[in-house]
C-alpha cells in the first residue's frame, strides 16, 4: 500500500513541477531508479539526461549508500531537490554531489521541515557523483529532482 501511496504522490508532484517549468512543453522528463548494489563510485547507477531527472531510490538501513552516476549535459547552475514521504529526523539523510576523483563539491543534511535543497555550477562534460547517505535505522524511499535551475 505505501508503495503505491509513493507513486501517486511522485506522478503528482512529477506532474507539478512538469507544469511550473517554464518550458513544460518541451521538458524532457526522465525517471531513473537505482540499481542495486549502488553503493560505491564504481557500481553507480549512470544516469544521462537533457532538461529533468528524478532519482528514486531507496535507503534500507543506517549502513546504506547510494550512488548515481552522470555527465552534466552542459555548463549552468542545476539544482538538486530530495523529498521523502516519511518522516525522517533532521540531519539524518545527507545528499553530496562529489566530482569524477571523489572530492565534496558539496552537500546539505535534511532539515527539520523535511527539506533538502541545493544548487551547484557544473561544467559541460564532467562527470559528477550524487551520493546519499543516511544515519537514519528505518528503511524509507526517497526521491531526487535534478534539473538545471532558471
């Protein structure tokens, strides 16, 4: 039952942000699940994508690592945007966009209103990391929109 709860929720708030784009009517939207194991650079889930991506994984213990993979489609300021549907204590989810070596470009720790937000410049052609950790015991799903900021 939660499971389908998450997806009527994700085609609504998929639907939403598809219509608040200034360019809706041509927004290529793409969704992407994570393949486990992903919990490492070298078994990410590669992704590709022009103007929307939405990640959707899955955290199933305080020991869990997710990892996505991806080239940026050009240079500009892209915007990362994680929701869960569960309640989740502040500061217990964490999303890190780490360049091709490994380094923090940076990351953000969800907060207290259930937020985490953040916008980063990439470069044409680099290939980047969004890893997702969390310290939180219960397993619960989470959803990332990625997509290049106005």
């Amino acid at each position: 039952m939660l499971c389908m709860k998450k997806k009527i929720v994700a085609g609504i708030l998929t639907l939403v942000m598809a219509v608040g784009m200034s360019s809706s009517a041509y927004a290529e939207i793409k969704r992407v699940n994570e393949i486990e194991p992903n919990d490492s650079f070298t078994k990410a889930t590669n992704f590709s994508f022009v103007d929307y991506v939405i990640l959707d994984g899955q955290m199933s213990s305080e020991s869990d690592f997710d990892y996505f993979r991806f080239q940026a489609p050009n240079t500009g300021t892209f915007t990362i945007d994680c929701g869960i549907l569960q309640d989740v204590p502040a500061g217990e989810l964490e999303v890190v966009l780490y360049s091709k070596t490994g380094a923090v470009l940076k990351s953000k720790k969800l907060n207290s209103r259930n937020e985490l937000r953040f916008d980063y410049q990439l470069t044409k052609d680099q290939v980047y990391y969004i890893g997702v950790e969390t310290m939180h015991d219960t397993s619960f799903d989470y959803t990332i929109d990625f997509f290049e900021a106005n």
